[in-house]
C-alpha cells in the first residue's frame, strides 16, 4: 500500500467540520439536559463551543440550549449561557421564544431571569399566541404580574387569520383568565390596564365582528363566580352592553341580581374619582406608576382596589 493511500484511509476516517460542530453542539445540549451548570461553563471556556452557543440539536425537534433550558427550569445554565452571548429572543421552529417557553412550563424564576436579560415580554410577532396568553390561561399569576411589569400588553389578541375574525370574541386574557376561573389573574389584568369593555371598545374590531360579546357576557353565559362580575363592575365595565332579556342563558342567579343593581344604583363619587384617574393613567401608559403617586397611602390603597368603600 502506498503512502497515498494510506493518507486517503486517514483523510475518511476524519470527521469533516461539519461533523465535528454537530458533535460539540450535541456536548452543549447534553450539559444543559443534564442541569450540570459546572460543565457548562467549563465548555464554554473553549472557542469551538462558545461559538455554537445559539445552535440548534436535541432529538425530535432542534432546539439551542437557552432554549431548552428555559423548557427544563435549569435556571444557573440560563444565567451561564446569557452571560456567555446567547440570544435570548431566538426563535424555534414554532416561533416560540425561549421567554415563551419558560412562562409554558410555569417556571418564574427562569422567566425573570429572560426578563431580565432584555427578553421582549410580549414574544414574538411570528406565533399566534403570547406569553400574557399563556400565563392568563393556565392561572400563573405572578408570571402574569412579572411580564406586565416589564410591559407587556394585557390586551393583547391571539393573532389570527382575517377568516377566524369572529373567533375573537373569547381569546382576550381577560377571557381565558375567566372562563378558566382564575381570579388573581382576572384582577391583576384590570390592575394593569385591561379593557374590562373588551371587544367593545375597539373600532377596528367591531367592524370585523357583528355582534361582539364583552367579558361581562362571557362571565355571565359561563356561570363565572361573584367576585368576577364585581371586579368588572368596580373597574367601570359598562353593565348596559349585555342582554339581560336572556337571563334565561345565565345559570349564576347571584351575579345577574348584581348586573341588575348595579343598573340601578349609580356609582359613588369615590368611584368614578377613582375610574377617572385610572383612566387618565391608562391612556398615558403610566398604569403601573400608580403606586409611585405622592398622594396618602389609604388613597393610594383604594386606587389599587385594596380596599373598598366605607
């Protein structure tokens, strides 16, 4: 055998550069399954890896190891992987951002951390859902405060085709926090700013759907509990849009007798002060300075709905 052909034996057997990323990719992703944070950054310490840092592998579905971290709750290889120039918006294949991800599995202190790290609270602009979406629908309430905190919409819509326009009445957070009866989620959207008239109030939309429901029919047709009604109420739904000629459709009794009140009692002076000031708040998107107000703490208590009227 000659020299040359003993170089082409050794020149096969070689992996190719490709070959050789795809397996330090895979050592990546293996140091991020396993939550072994010390190997990790010991990885990372070598050009190969970090230069591969925002790459996609794993069985089934690629994913980068940010990404898969934020599904797993590996919170110190998050801070490992940030730290060292991952991309913290990277997309999937599904459009999800790592931050998504995270508020999906309910893991809090890994969505902090996205936050944190510049993550944009709202996802992206490519998936039709939201991380507000998500968090309001599965009940994670301080997920919900954490992403409204950094700025995220509480009206944000599910993006839909114009064809599924009418389907729109019922994917508000609002909505889904209600129909799936979580209350602290309900309040902590109207706290930061959620149209309680949605659907309502929006031109737009009320050109694409003819006989649009509020959140207040929804409360009412799903049975809902009392204090979603009053929340509704107390934050200044207007109780005249819904039909209360088929109460025959709404199954709580007790709720239907407060709509019915409170159409014929007018609100307090206190009340509408408090309204209108939220209001004026709302509209200049300073909602969440509220309690930055230099006004007494007991009225600044009653604007946050601390506490009721006397």
């Amino acid at each position: 055998m000659s020299v040359m052909d003993i170089t082409k034996i050794f020149s096969l057997l070689k992996p190719n550069e490709e070959e050789e990323d795809l397996a330090h990719a895979r050592e990546l992703h293996l140091a991020v399954s396993m939550d072994n944070p010390e190997y990790l950054q010991s990885l990372l310490l070598e050009k190969k890896y970090l230069q591969l840092i925002n790459s996609r592998t794993g069985w089934g579905v690629p994913v980068t190891p940010l990404r898969l971290a934020a599904s797993m709750g590996s919170l110190e290889c998050m801070k490992i992987l940030l730290a060292n120039g991952a991309e913290v918006d990277i997309l999937d294949v599904k459009a999800q951002t790592p931050l998504f991800t995270a508020v999906s599995a309910g893991h809090y202190d890994c969505v902090r951390e996205l936050l944190k790290a510049g993550a944009s609270p709202s996802g992206s602009i490519y998936n039709n859902c939201s991380p507000v979406l998500c968090a309001a629908r599965e009940g994670r309430t301080n997920i919900l405060r954490e992403l409204l905190e950094y700025g995220a919409e509480a009206n944000v819509r599910s993006k839909l085709p114009n064809w599924a326009a009418n389907n729109t009445s019922s994917t508000g957070p609002l909505y889904l926090s209600a129909i799936y009866g979580h209350l602290e989620c309900f309040k902590t959207l109207l706290l930061y700013g959620a149209d309680p008239d949605y659907n309502c109030s929006d031109e737009t939309l009320l050109k694409k759907i003819k006989h649009p429901k509020t959140v207040l029919d929804i409360c009412l047709k799903h049975g809902c509990r009392t204090p979603f009604l009053k929340l509704l109420v107390d934050f200044g739904a207007n109780v005249y849009l819904p039909d209360i000629h088929i109460s025959k459709s709404f199954p709580d009794l007790e709720a239907m007798e407060l709509l019915v009140r409170e159409r014929v009692y007018p609100k307090s002076l206190m009340s509408q002060s408090r309204l209108s000031i939220r209001k004026l708040l709302r509209e200049v998107g300073k909602i969440h300075l509220i309690d930055q107000l230099g006004i007494p703490q007991t009225i600044l208590r009653y604007l946050q709905h601390q506490i009721g009227e006397k």
